[in-house]
C-alpha cells in the first residue's frame, strides 16, 4: 500500500480524477489533489482490494534517466496546467556551485513564444525552489498555448545565481473541452431535504461583477426586449406574476377557477426558473494592471482572473486591456456577447400561482 500511495502521489489531478472514478469515489471532480489521495487511501482501506502497481506506473511520466557526468535538464508538458521537469547535475557541477556559495536549487521557467533562441518575454520569468536532493518535480503552467524554457541552477545565500542547464523549448497544448466525461450524474429525490450547501465566500469588492454588466450593456438596456423587459419590471417594483408571455391575464381566455364545463379539476401550484451567467476569465502578468470597461479587476497571485457576471437578453461588450508594471506595455481583447430568449413562460416558486387543470 505504501508503494502504491506513493505512486500515487506522483500522478496529476486529471489522473488521479480517474483512478477515483474507477474506485467509485463520490464528488472527485471536486477535490483538491490532497483530498483525492485521502479519498482514495480511504476507499481502499474500506474495501481492503490493493491498487495494480502496473496501472499507476502506466500513467505516470517516464523515469528520470540514469546519471550522467553532464548536467541536464528535461521539461515534458503533461497538460495544459502542469510540466514534468526531470535532471540530472554532475558532481563536479553540484562541488563547483557550493564552493561558490550556492544555497538553494531552482527551475526558472521562462515564455519564449514566437522569440529567438535565448530570449524570453518581461515579466514572465517564475522563479520554483526545489528540494536540493530532488531529480524530478512538477510545475504549475502559467498560461497553456505558449513555449516555454526551463533553466536550473542555484541562488546564491549572497544573492546571485548559478546557471547550471537549459531544457529545450517545448509547447505546453491549448485547453481544450475533454472528450473523456468524468463526472456521473448523481441521483436525487424531491422527497429529501436538499442537502445544505456552504454559503460561498463574497469577493473583496461584490459591486464588481454588477458595475462591469452595468458597463458592458450601457448601449443597449433602453432597448427592453425579451426577458430584458421582464428583470427591468422587477427593478421598478411591477407585479408580474399575473402576466404570462403573450401580456395578457393569465385567466385571458376567458376560463374562469373552476375549469371547462362541469369536469372535475384539480388545483396546483407549478413554478420554473431558468436563467444564465457570463464568465469571462484570462490570466496576464502578475504585476500588470488590468481593466475591464475601465473598471480595475483584481489579480490572482499567478496573474489569472475570474469574472462571473449576468447574461441577460441583449448585447454585452468587455473590452479587456493589461498594462505592464512599468506602463510600457499593453495587450488587449475586446469580447462581445449577444443573448436573446425566444420564449419565456417561467416564474419562482413564490410568484407560483395556483392552477386549476
């Protein structure tokens, strides 16, 4: 079990996503990769079958290969998020970088795409301290799509670095929507209680994502189609629970509560709702500003970002601009969305009128 875990803590998200759907276990695309190696610890503890040690070393990278007596380093993209990195440093290369006082082992990742050799991009320099007794390691991908070159060498305790060896230029590939399905459907009964769901964490600014939707559609909310008309009914306080898609009173056609003729009817209450969300998403330098609409969107530490805002009916334009830290460089995209609702007959459950039918 110990060789078996410890395969298993070498394998990707993706991969261990798929070693916990074959065991059965629940909500996998959900976890962290800390939680899946306990999930799955878990589920073989209780079902007492050990993991195939060959099916583990099917999915992981290639071995690290034999010392040599020159330094090199490998870098292998697994995926559009994560890079296999594997080395080898000579001994005569390892006594020379302590004899000058290196302190600590690094890979430097750099972007290089559409450079010549030797060059890479400003600002996109990562700097990953690794174990000094390490020979493989794992690297998180700032942005997929790109070339990119690793460097390892040593920082100096007294500032300074060593270069020890470059890997050759490899491509990490784009993202791109899966064509395995992981995820299963989860049944659910509406006899049950829903299950409770945490209250999620409100961002740092939550008038954010409204002000950038006011932004995007200030062109076109005077138009007031579709259910475009109906939300700006609710914000002026309008009844509409009595209107249904046509306009007209729900009893127009001249029915009254009791039904047609002398049919016995029974009365209920019925109620839908169905709406959409717009999520624009990126990632740029760390250090670089950021605008969408001329309002300032906040940054990850790796530089991404993630914006969830309303799509209603109508057009909606995000002009999306990065500026470097020091003002001399600029990127921009501009995205434009249309939404419109052929047909819309829903209403929430305390708008549900009751029907006889």
């Amino acid at each position: 079990m110990t060789q078996a875990f410890t395969a298993l803590a070498r394998m990707t998200l993706r991969q261990l996503r798929q070693v916990a759907r074959d065991l059965g276990v629940g909500l996998y695309s959900r976890k962290s990769k800390d939680e899946l190696l306990a999930a799955i610890n878990d589920r073989q503890d209780e079902e007492d079958t050990p993991i195939s040690l060959k099916a583990i070393e099917a999915e992981l990278p290639p071995a690290p290969r034999p010392s040599s007596a020159n330094t090199s380093v490998v870098f292998l993209p697994r995926d559009p998020q994560w890079a296999y990195v594997f080395w080898d440093i000579s001994q005569s290369d390892r006594a020379s970088a302590l004899a000058t006082g290196a302190s600590q082992l690094c890979l430097r990742v750099a972007d290089v795409t559409g450079l010549p050799g030797g060059s890479a991009h400003p600002h996109t320099l990562q700097e990953v301290v690794v174990d000094s007794h390490a020979t493989e390691w794992y690297l998180p991908v700032p942005l997929c799509d790109r070339d990119y070159r690793v460097e390892l060498g040593y920082r100096k305790g007294s500032g300074g670095w060593i270069s020890l060896a470059f890997s050759s230029v490899a491509r990490v590939p784009a993202q791109h929507p899966s064509e395995q399905i992981l995820d299963q459907f989860v049944p659910f009964s509406l006899d049950t209680a829903p299950a409770i769901l945490p209250t999620p964490v409100e961002p740092a600014d939550a008038g954010l994502h409204e002000r950038l939707y006011q932004t995007a559609t200030a062109r076109w909310r005077s138009l007031g189609r579709g259910s475009e008309a109906f939300h700006e009914l609710h914000a002026a306080g309008l009844d509409t629970s009595e209107l249904n898609t046509s306009g007209a009173g729900i009893w127009a056609s001249g029915r009254n509560a009791s039904g047609i003729g002398g049919v016995a009817s029974r009365q209920r209450s019925f109620w839908l709702v169905a709406d959409a969300e717009l999520i624009v998403y990126g990632a740029t330098d760390p250090a670089a500003r950021l605008t969408i609409g001329g309002e300032e969107v906040p940054l990850s530490a790796d530089g991404t970002f993630r914006v969830q805002v309303p799509f209603r009916d109508g057009q909606q334009l995000y002009p999306i601009e990065a500026v470097a830290a020091d003002g001399e460089q600029k990127r921009n995209i501009t995205l434009e969305f249309s939404r419109s609702t052929p047909e819309d007959n829903s209403n929430p459950a305390e708008k549900a009128v009751s029907e006889w039918f």
